[in-house]
C-alpha cells in the first residue's frame, strides 16, 4: 500500500501542474538531444552515549543516480542507473541497484520505429542479474528545456509587469525554436536581441535593459534541463548472470521508458523491464523504478523516487524489494534547510525500514 501512495503522490503532483500550463513541453521537438544528470544523497548518524553500554546509533544510507540520454535524427541511446544502500556500522546491509543501456538505431531518419541493443542489470541482496538485450522498439525522446525557458521568460516578464499580456502559443515556439539555435548566434546578445525582437513584435512593448537581462539570465541558466518522451522496446536477450544463480538462459525481454515535464518546474521519467525464460509465467525478473522532481519556488525543491525488484522463479515464492524516498531542500531566511524520508524493504525483511533526516545551517554574524 504504501508504494502505491507514493505512486499516487507523484502523478497527483504531476497532475496538478499539468492544469496549471497552458502550452505542452512536449510538443516542442528538438533537432538533436544530449543530456545527463547525475545525483548523490547520503545520510548518516552516529551517536554514542556515555551513561550507555556501546554505540547506540551507528548507521545511514547513500543513493546515487545517473542519466545519460542522446538522440538524433538517424541513432540514439540512453544509459541510467540508481543505487540505493544502507548501512550499519559503515557496513552495507541492504541494497537495491538497477541500471539499464540502449543503443537505438533508427531504421529511417527523423522516423520512431528503431532496432535496439543493450544491457539491463539488477542486484538486491541474494540476487544479481544481468542481461544483454536485442530487438525492435517504437519511440523517441527529445530536449524540450527551449520551450521551457520560453515559459519562464514570460513568466518573469509577466512577474516584471514588462508585458501586460501572456504571449501566444506560437510566440513561445518561436522563442524556443531561438532559443535551440543558441550554438548558431554568434554572442548571447545576438540571440537576446532576436527575442526581444518576437517578444516586442507580438506585444507591441518595448523592452527595457531591466527585462533584456531577465531574459539573457533565463538563456544562460543551467542545471534545470527538462525531457519529454517515450520508448517501448522487446525482442531476446541472453543472461550474462541468472539473478538466481542458475543456468544462463535466452530470455523474452520487454521494456519502457518514458519522460514528461508538463511545466518548466517538474520533471517526471519512469522506467519498467520484464523478461523471462520462454517459461516465462513462472519464472520471470520485473524492475521498475519512477522519479520525480518539483521547483514548489526559487528556493525549494521537492524530490521523489520509487524503485522495485521483482524475481520470480519457478516453483518458489517471488522476492520483492523495494526502495523509495522523498526529500524538500529549501532556504528560510537564510537558513538552509533539508529534509529527507526514506523507506526501504528488501525481499527477506519482515517489514519497512524507515529513516528519516534533517539538517538545517545558516550563517548568524
């Protein structure tokens, strides 16, 4: 049940920011994509208190996560991985790893249907599973941080009372179809200068200097990078490593991934593998993992993430394990502050592990 809240919480907060946009992200396409993200989370507490016989607190966790996705107009591919661990005494104690890569050649130019080959890998304690994969898929993946900044340039123009009214649908395209073109001006004034241009154009109001750099600051920005897309892929693979520690068997593989950013302040990816020996009804390995992530302001930032492992094998009860978290960073009158919830249950606890962490810091004199 409470993996489904968390599920539930997430496409709620998704939801509610879809109503709040009138444009889609989404339906803005770009010529070539290439991001990667990359993240790291750690807690510990130790606490050994003298009236007491030995350490009473001497344990944490750490998570790291990373993301890598190209596309172009003839091939593509993506790589991802999170690990989550726990530990005791500096010792791991509990683990929940995946990791996937896929290397997608399109079978027509600027076309979604693609032959693909890659690896998918899962490990929880007493299982460790690897497999190389090869098929067909149908799907493609595209940078839509263009359109984004477009959004929030009209937001901060807005916010300026520099335009009085929202600009169009086809205004912000053409900003961000600008704004994709970055690499072809020849300074960021240039391009600066263009925008004012579609702005002034469609508002019949001149730009003031305050409002250029609102502008160029917003093009400038890195680190909030937003993907729209989905990808659906099957064919046969081979086991390098039975998850079971059996023999390695050619196995029926399937599996999806998709993106949305439905405002430039979220950013949802999911993904969920599925494959099996040609017995594949009783004895099959499923993962599946969702992240999220909300700017709630300039200085708060909500994170979520889901991961599940599911091994089946014949004949023999399915281990699950499951990790999930959720943390808020925000700044309060100078202090910051960070707030962190993580669950975690692998297949042989009895029930959840829950941690939970905060920090603040803040500079008095």
């Amino acid at each position: 049940m409470r993996r489904v809240g968390v599920l539930l919480g997430l496409l709620l907060l998704f939801g509610l920011s879809l109503g709040v946009e009138a444009v889609s992200l989404c339906d803005y396409h770009s010529p070539m994509t290439a991001l990667t993200d990359a993240g790291l989370s750690l807690a510990y507490r130790y606490s050994d208190d003298g009236a007491t016989p030995g350490v009473d607190v001497n344990g944490g966790r750490i998570a790291v996560d990373y993301d890598q996705l190209f596309d172009s107009a003839d091939i593509g591919f993506s790589v991802s991985g999170t690990t989550e661990v726990t530990l005791d005494q500096f010792v791991p104690t509990g683990w929940l790893g995946q990791a996937a890569g896929t290397f997608r050649f399109y079978l027509v130019p600027d076309s979604s249907f693609f032959a693909f080959g890659g690896a998918e890998g899962g490990m929880s304690p007493g299982l460790v599973g690897l497999e190389v994969r090869a098929g067909m898929g149908y799907g493609r993946f595209t940078d839509v941080t263009p359109l984004a900044k477009a959004v929030e340039i009209e937001e901060a123009l807005a916010n300026e009372r520099a335009i009085t009214e929202s600009l169009t649908s086809g205004v912000l395209m053409a900003i961000a179809n600008e704004i994709g073109k970055e690499a072809e001006y020849a300074t960021i004034k240039d391009l600066v200068a263009k925008i004012e241009t579609l702005i002034e154009g469609a508002s019949g109001i001149s730009l003031d200097a305050h409002a250029l750099l609102t502008i160029e600051e917003i093009v400038l920005m890195t680190g909030d990078d937003r993907k729209c897309g989905w990808a659906i892929q099957a064919g046969v693979g081979y086991e390098l490593i039975d998850p079971f520690g059996g023999t390695k068997d050619v196995v029926i593989a399937c599996s999806g991934d998709a993106a949305f950013a439905s405002t430039p302040k979220d950013q949802l990816v999911v993904h969920a593998s599925f494959s099996g020996p040609f017995d594949i009804v009783n004895e099959n390995t499923m993962t599946a993992s969702v992240t999220y992530e909300y700017e709630m302001s300039q200085d708060t930032l909500l994170t979520a993430d889901y991961a599940l492992q599911r091994a089946k094998q014949a004949g023999v009860a399915a281990s699950i394990s499951h990790a999930a978290s959720v943390g808020l960073g925000f700044n309060i009158g100078g202090a910051d502050v960070g707030l962190q919830v993580s669950l975690t249950k692998d297949a042989a606890d009895p029930a959840w592990s829950i941690d939970v962490s905060i920090n603040a810091a803040m500079q008095l004199l």
